[in-house]
C-alpha cells in the first residue's frame, strides 16, 4: 500500500487549475491511501471561497484524516530542529509525523518549498 501525507497547497493548486495541477492529480491517483490533518479541509474551503472557486469534494472524499490524541509537541521539535516552518505547514509535517513515526515508510505531498524541505530532511518521501 502506497500512502501519502497532503498538504493544502497541492489541493489548492488542483482546485484552482495551477500550471502542472493535471500531472499533480494523476501522481495523486498513485497512491492507494491519501491522509491529512483535518486544518486541510479548512485552508481549502477557505482558499476556494476567498477566490470564488469550487471545492474538489472528490478530493477530499479520498482523504483519510489524521485526528491527533495529544498535543503534537514532540513532533513540532523534531521538525523545527531540521527547519524554520510557518504555523500551519508546521501542523501539517507534525501530523505527518506523528501518523509515520517512520517517515520514510511513505510521502510528504507539496509545493512548500520550506515545507518540502524540511519533509526531506525528515527523510519522508517525495
């Protein structure tokens, strides 16, 4: 089974029809499990209603999502000590790793360049 984890910014590069969103969809296809933290549901539909857009329902049908039980603490050091992140893209690789304790087992999906760098340096896959 191939998972990865998504960040907001490539659901808003889909809905929003981006240069490369269509190779973007079909690399999503690939995976047979999809995952995020719930805060991709709300920067989405708050992306899409600010520029007039629909929600990709389908999308985010196919999301599996990561409810944490404690505070992702841990998680936010480990990811800071590889790398400066803003807020939420910090949320979103803690989520990750907090659901892969073994990132390596499956991908980091997005078009944060701080975030995809950080995401590797965690050894998530691309």
């Amino acid at each position: 089974m191939s998972v990865a984890y998504v960040d907001t910014s490539a659901l808003v590069a889909i809905a929003f029809g981006e240069e490369g969103a269509e190779d973007l969809a079909r690399r999503l296809d690939d995976y047979s499990r999809l995952v995020s933290s719930n805060l991709l549901e709300a920067e989405l539909r708050a992306a899409c209603a600010r520029e007039g857009r629909s929600v990709p329902e389908d999308l985010l049908s196919r999301i599996g999502w990561i409810l944490t039980e404690r505070p992702l603490s841990a998680e936010m050091k480990i990811a800071l000590d590889r790398g400066y992140l803003r807020g939420a893209a910090l949320w979103h690789v803690a989520t990750a790793l907090y659901a892969a304790p073994e990132p390596e087992a499956i991908s980091f999906i997005t078009l944060d360049e701080s975030q995809a760098r950080v995401a590797r340096a965690l050894n998530f896959q691309d």
